[in-house]
C-alpha cells in the first residue's frame, strides 16, 4: 500500500523556535517502506515501487501494519551522506555501497492510519518500532530548537542543511505544508555563461579559471529576459544541441555541493555579476 508522503516547504533561514525541532537533512533517497501480510514493499516518493532494488530491507525486524517515511542513504568515510553514491547503489546492484534506512516517521502503526497523531507522538511510536538502531535500520536524530546552532554546525561539516518541524503537526499525506520546512546549505559561486541548450532551456556554465562547471536549469523569467537581449553579441559558434557563447556574461549561482567530477549540483540563478 502506497501512501504519498508529505513534502517540505523551503525556508531561506534557519530560526530559533521550541516549538518546532530541528534534524539533520539527509542527502539521500526519500523511501516508503511498507509491511502487510508479511511483504515488504519499498517506494519512492513518486510512486515507483523499487522494493528489489533494496533487498537488504526486505526483512526488517518491523510488524505488519507498518508504514514508514525515511531516506535511503549510503555515507562517505566521514559518516556524511554522499547522493552519487547512493544513487550509483540504485542504479547498478553491482554496487557494493553499503545502505542505511534512516525513518524519520510513522504514518501506519499496528494497521492503523496515524496521520492525525501530533509529530511527537508519532516519534514515540517510532522510538517503539526501532527501539534499537543499526547501520542499516534506524532513527533520524532530533532536538527541540536550537535550528540556528545546528544549521552552524552542518555548516561546518559540509552537510546538506536541517529541517524544522512543527513538533505537534499532523502528517498531511501528498501536501507541501509550512509545518515542516528546509534550509539548504547552499554555496555560492562567480561563473561565466558559455553556451544555452537548444530544446529545453539550459545554461552551460564555466568556472572562472575556464573548466566547465555544469548546466544551469532554474532561471526566474525576469533574468532569463534579461539574459535574451544580450547573448547574441556573444555566439561563436553552435550545433544541433546547443548555441555556444565567449563566456563574458558573468552570474551568481547557489548549488548544493560540487560533484566528484568537480561540478556544481544543481546550480540555480541568484543574481548578475560584475
């Protein structure tokens, strides 16, 4: 049974509220595991089920009537969770990276709906559910407050950012609510535009030593304007894909990290360059 997971609201900054409790964002594999009638089933979040791409899950020690939320991470040598990998371990089950199972919540318990619990309560009965944790099967950690120390904190460590959550909020099965928000760990970046996609908008982007540096898709209109009027006192050449640009045109850009092959995640445009 699939249930369509409640989703998270961007906050630009992490605030300082006991209201809400802070946890580790993790960069990973958003999961619905579910068991009835002694089958696990493993979803995404859009509704794939990929239950034989995880079979290490398969068998956990958890009752039937049990619906979980988690993430699917694989971590690096410093225990800091690492996407590529965990997305070359969906990929290929030749890999060898090692999974974790990281829950953190119950939305089916004992064959009920709990949706309607408050957020605490349902942290008690995952506290129940996985009252030991493991490499492989666990808890997402929590604290009350504090999101402005912690955000420093996964700063420090180069971690992808925090999540706050209002500590008496329901579960809203397929929503995006305000009760539970991000604050991404964004870096910043000075590059030059060196060329545009012809079939879907696209901005190749190169670091300012002239190495390339990724493919820029989030634009607001008003800037992606702005960047129309000029770009073609630019053009040196182009092919079926792509229009290629003497990368003069300079831009701001925030992404998530760079990759192993030194590229910027998922850049987006904050504002022109001088």
């Amino acid at each position: 049974m699939f249930i369509s997971p409640m989703l998270l609201h961007k906050s630009t900054h992490p605030f300082n509220d006991d209201s809400y409790i802070t946890e580790l964002k993790l960069d990973g594999f958003r999961t619905i595991l579910t068991k009835f009638d002694d089958k696990v089933r493993i979803y995404t979040r859009h509704n794939n089920e990929i239950t034989s791409r995880f079979p290490e899950l398969v068998n956990l020690p958890i009752p039937n009537g049990t619906v979980l939320d988690g993430e699917v991470i694989v971590t690096d040598n410093l225990g800091r969770p690492d996407f590529e990998a965990v997305m070359e371990r969906f990929m290929s089950r030749k890999s060898d990276h090692q999974i974790s199972y990281s829950v953190f919540d119950v939305i089916y318990y004992n064959d009920e709906n709990i949706t309607n619990l408050p957020l605490l309560d349902r942290k008690e009965i995952l506290n129940e559910l996985i009252y030991e944790d493991t490499p492989l099967f666990n808890k997402v950690q929590w604290i009350e407050g504090n999101a402005l120390q912690y955000f420093q904190a996964i700063k420090h460590h180069e971690l992808e950012g925090i999540v706050q959550k209002k500590a008496d909020s329901n579960y809203q099965i397929n929503k995006r609510s305000h009760d539970w928000l991000k604050v991404i760990n964004y870096q910043y970046e000075d590059v030059y535009i060196s060329g545009i996609r012809k079939d879907e908008f696209g901005l190749l982007l190169n670091f300012e030593n002239g190495n390339y540096a990724g493919l820029l898709e989030f634009m607001p209109p008003v800037s992606r304007k702005d960047f129309y009027k000029q770009y073609r006192d630019y053009v040196i050449e182009e092919n079926d894909k792509f229009v290629y640009l003497d990368p003069k045109i300079k831009a701001k850009v925030k992404y998530r990290n760079l990759t192993k092959k030194g590229l910027l995640r998922i850049p987006s445009f904050v504002e022109w360059a001088n």
